[in-house]
C-alpha cells in the first residue's frame, strides 16, 4: 500500500480533485465546507486499476496553513503537485514544492486542473511554466497530466499515470521500529480513543504494547482499521487507525509517535546537514531563530552554524539545531525550517542526539560531521551489521577489509556507545554475532508481532513452539537461541516450559468456551469407557484440555477424559503384573466395551511404552 499527498496553491481544486479520484470528500471540518476553503488534513482512499490501494493524505494550499501542509506530506510515497490551468503557477506552488524537495519526495507528478475552464493552447502554456518551474528540483521531468474534475476529462489518465509511477515504487522497509506520527486523535463512542497516521519503518499488531514519543505515555492497541477495514496487523506505508485502551484523548497531541516502549528518545539538540532554499527570502543568520517541523509535529528552536556566518538561499553547511521542546527522531529523518511566514531550508539528521554542544569552525567537529555522513570505520562497521545482521566476527572482517583485531576494537567502540548489540562473546565463540541497534530493534519488533500475531490467532495456547518463532526471525538455530536467551532478559518473551509466549499472555476462557467445556467433558464422563466420537469439539478447545490435562486423545476419533484414562491404564497394568500379557479381547472383557475403543488404547500405551507388542498380545514393559 503507498500514500499519496496533494500540493499546491489554494483554489486550485486539490480537495475537488481527490473527491473525483475517489468518491470521498476529504474536507471533513463544518467551517472546510462552509467557506469552501481546505484549512487542515483530509483522508481518502481508493484502489487503482492494477487492484493496487493508495491512501490519498489532501493538504491546505492557504499559507496561513502551510503547518497542517506540513503535517501531511512527511510520510508520503507520492506528491501530487495541483496546479489550475486558469491560474498556473502561484506562491504556494513554489513554497509546496520547496518543501518536497527538501523532504527529497522523489516520486511525483504534476495534476493540471480545471482545464474546463481554458482553451487547449493555454494549458500548453501552463505546462510550459510549470516545466520551467520544476528545473533543478526532484521533480524536475516528471509527468503532466491535465483533468477536469467537473467534467471528468483526464481522471482515467490519472490513475493510469499513478499506477505507472508506483509499479517502479519500492515499498517502504520494515525497520522494525514502528513509528506512526499522529496526525488525527478523537474519541469513538463504546471503543475510546483513535488516533491516526501514517505508519513507517515498522510493524504494529492488535495487543501490542506502545508508547508516544515525547510523553513517554503507555497504551496497548486494542484494534486496528485501514480504509475502514479491520486488521490484525499492519506493514509500514500503511495509513492506519489506532484505537488505543489506557489513555485519554486528551493525554495525545498531533505531533507526537506512536511505537514500541523504551526506545525512542526524544532530543532537543540535534546535527544536520542544512540546505537553503533557492527562493528564500534572506540569508539564514547564526543562532537564528525558527520553526521545526519534523513529520507531524512542530516547534520552535535555533540555528547554530558550524561552518559559516550566514548560509545564503541556494547553499548548504552543518548546523545544530537547538529545539525549545524535546521531540522524538532518528539518523535520516527529514526536517524543514521556516520563519514565521517563509520556508528557509531544511535537510537530513546526521546525530539525532550529540552528546555535546558544538565549537563553531572547529575542525575535529566539521571533520567527524563529515566523516558520518562520508562513513568512517565504526560506521562501515556498522552500516556492514545495519544491513547484514546478525554477522559474524569473520564476515565483518571480510566486508570492511579490517583486520579481526580492528575489527574488534571498533565494535568496543560501537557497543559502548549502544550502537550495536553483540550475542555471545565475539572473537571467542564462532556462533557469536552483532546486530547494528536497529537490527537488534527489528529482531524485537519481529519476535512481539510474531508473538502478538500467534496469541491472537490461537488465544488457547499457552505458547508458540520455539521453532514458529525462529522461522518467523529468519535465523539459524545457534543465533535463535542467543538471539530468545536475550529476548528473555529483556523482558520481550518469556520461555514457558519450552513454549514462547509475551510476558502479558494467559490462557482464559470465555463463558461460551467454558459452557461448552462443561458439556463436552460431561458428556464424555457419562460413558467413560466408550465415550461418543461424534462429538464435535473445536480443536483449539480440545488442545487446551489437552494441555490442561482434563482429556487424553488416544488417536482422532478416541478422548477419554483423563479419570478414565488412568483408570484404563491402571487395570491393564494391574492385569499384566497377575497375567503376563494382554489381548484385545482380554481388555474387551475387563472394561466391557469394544474393539473401537480398546484397540486405540493399547496402541497408545504401546506409544506411551507402557507395554509392548508381542505378536497379538501385549506385555508390560
């Protein structure tokens, strides 16, 4: 699934447009439909001809609303840049494509609107500008397509157009750290609170344990809808639903992530490398003030310029951006800065969290900046277990070209810094392995859904078999079980009697479960040494009597309850120690029942080695 944002200057017919394309009208606010002016983040959906599903996320083009524009296009596949045909190209054209260029939305195309309204050479003309306007950005040669929303000319073509551009899309990977920034939070009647975004870098499941970043704030999801759709568990770029047991509505903001417990770390300082925009309306000076904007949230903060005075529009330098709240963020996010009317720049994170306040033209500082964005050897080592993880002492050796002793040295280094997760003693141990964090992130993320998923699946079982788990991680028996060993420790899974479960997981009934229960092992006792074998029973249900030791399955169609089972077992033991040996016919006899159900039963004592099969008798072990 992939989601599609608008962009573009008011009145050009974006929120028109994405009701055409899909029967929904994204303007959702009283005062949207009263003055007919999209003012803050519309939602849609649809499925293009190929059966692909696209979200589409409607932004407002008025600059008095450029943040809520900003709140929707952080975490989008594709732009859709809207510009009208009796208009062309206007101010928030120019700004809302600054902006996905500086967040590097790499995918997109440009919608000519309203082309009802104008003559053939006309749009022409608009193409024209449009094509000049978009030189030297991302977006620079991407498809046109001109439409009437009213009319519906060039709809078709549109969505042919979309499905062209998202069949060479990749889908977003799952990092394992699941980060959904919250766009949307509201309260349903009889479910409680909901909140939505755009999910990324993650997966999440139905019981799932989460916290919000900055708040620090706990919750568990207790359901999860798409396109109103129900899941149980949901792929990064999806745009999801969230409804939310254990906290209020008003305990969340826009603004905040939505992800796993304890790993997120909110910061107030961070490093970057900082890119002017060509247009902007003056130099950005040292320490000056601005806003931030990262995914859905937004705050205030100052510009500290490492390696000039000014950074003109058009150029580019190392910054540390001090922000006045905290706000959760990882290497590689996108940010844009503005003034308090004008976007200015913005760039990429290198150090979400320095440990310190940078000298301004301090060499060693410039000289590392550049080295973590070039990749020194701790970072060669580490993008090696980053993208190959778990790997082995020998394999990091190989793929960095350092010797073994190097090798180890840099990963002192990157362990003490928190960087990696090593499993074993490494150099000591042959099955030993490194995962980068974010690698050992995946592995938990993987290791609760995969748990999460099984719970829900089969809520009568005490636990997943190990070997469901490690088909599941994709990982050799020696790491699978260093990898479970720290798991446990971490308190992501608890190894019950060989089964694995989430430290939350037990095993309940409901009162129709335990009706039929009642009834089941009621009527199995009333006979207990011919019970019926057409009674039907869910099969969950018998593995968790089973397991709890109420029932003994002799073979498919043969339960005795356990009473009779030990009683079964004892008379024919007793009848081998006074006789020697057993047959069919004999234990017919002793229980006064037939063939159907004896048989079964010795050939289960047999298995059992209880006795043994001695030609047509059978004789204790």
């Amino acid at each position: 699934m992939y989601v599609i944002g608008t962009a573009g200057h008011v009145d050009h017919g974006k929120s028109t447009l994405v009701k055409a394309l899909t029967d929904i009208d994204p303007d959702r606010l009283p005062e949207e439909k009263e003055r007919e002016m999209t003012v803050d983040l519309g939602f849609a959906w649809m499925t293009l001809p190929s059966g692909r599903e696209i979200s589409i996320v409607d932004v407002p083009g008025h600059e008095r609303f450029i943040k809520n524009m900003l709140a929707g296009v952080g975490a989008i596949d594709l732009a859709m840049l809207i510009v009208a045909a009796d208009e062309s190209v206007m101010p928030q054209t120019r700004e809302h494509l600054a902006i996905l260029d500086l967040l590097r939305i790499r995918r997109g195309l440009v919608v000519i609107t309203k082309t009802d309204l104008v003559d053939d050479e006309l749009v022409e003309l608009v193409k024209a500008e449009v094509e000049h306007t978009l030189a030297g950005t991302a977006f620079d040669g991407c498809d046109m397509v001109p439409v009437s929303a009213y009319t519906g000319a060039g709809i078709d073509d549109l969505k042919t157009a979309i499905d062209g551009i998202l069949y060479d899309t990749e889908t977003r990977r799952d990092l394992g750290r699941p980060r959904l920034p919250v766009d949307r939070c509201f309260t349903v009647s009889g479910f409680g609170t909901v909140v939505t975004g755009t999910l990324i870098d993650g997966s999440v499941a139905v019981g799932q344990q989460i916290e919000l970043a900055p708040s620090g704030r706990q919750a568990r999801i207790r359901g999860l809808q798409s396109h109103k759709s129900r899941l149980d568990s949901a792929a990064p770029g999806v745009r999801l639903a969230l409804n939310l047991s254990g906290i209020s509505r008003d305990d969340v903001l826009r603004g905040e992530v939505l992800t796993n417990p304890g790993w997120l770390r909110p910061t107030r300082r961070f490093d970057a490398n900082l890119r002017m925009v060509k247009g902007a309306p003056h130099a950005l000076k040292h320490n000056e003030g601005v806003t931030f904007h990262l995914f859905t949230a937004e705050t205030t903060g100052r510009v500290r310029l490492l390696d000039a005075d000014r950074l003109q529009p058009g150029s580019e330098g190392w910054v540390q951006v001090l922000l006045d709240e905290p706000l959760p963020m990882v290497k590689g996010d996108f940010f844009v800065l503005r003034s308090s009317e004008d976007t200015l720049g913005g760039g990429q994170i290198a150090d979400p969290n320095p440990a310190r306040r940078h000298r301004r033209f301090a060499p060693e500082v410039l000289e590392r900046l550049t080295m973590l964005d070039a990749g020194a050897s701790e970072d060669v080592i580490f993008t090696i277990a980053d993208q190959m993880g778990p790997c082995d002492l020998q394999t990091l050796s190989q793929r960095s070209n350092l010797s073994q002793a190097e090798v180890l040295e840099r990963l002192g280094t990157l362990a003490e810094a928190g960087e990696i997760v090593q499993l074993g003693e490494m150099g000591l141990q042959n099955d030993a392995v490194v995962y980068s964090r974010r690698g050992w992130d995946i592995v938990r993320n993987q290791a609760q859904v995969a748990l999460q998923g099984y719970h829900n699946q089969y809520p009568l079982r005490r636990g997943a078999p190990p070997q469901e788990l490690r088909s599941r991680l994709k990982v050799s028996q020696p790491v699978y079980l260093r990898a479970a060993a720290r798991l446990a420790d971490e308190g992501v899974l608890v190894d019950d009697a060989g089964l694995m479960r989430t430290p939350d997981h037990t095993v309940a009934l409901t009162e129709s479960q335990q009706s039929d229960v009642a009834e089941y092992l009621s009527t199995l006792s009333a006979d207990p040494w011919a019970p019926p074998t057409d009674r039907p029973v869910d099969p969950e249900l018998l593995a968790y009597l089973q397991e709890r030791g109420d029932v003994v399955k002799v073979n498919e169609t043969v339960i005795f309850t356990s009473a009779a089972y030990e009683d079964m077992e004892a008379r024919i033991v007793a009848h081998l120690q006074q006789n020697g040996s057993v047959t069919v016919a004999d234990a017919r006899t002793i229980f006064g029942t037939s063939r159907k159900y004896v048989l079964p039963l010795l050939e289960y004592l047999d298995r059992q080695r209880v006795t043994r099969r001695v030609g047509d008798e059978r004789v204790l072990r």
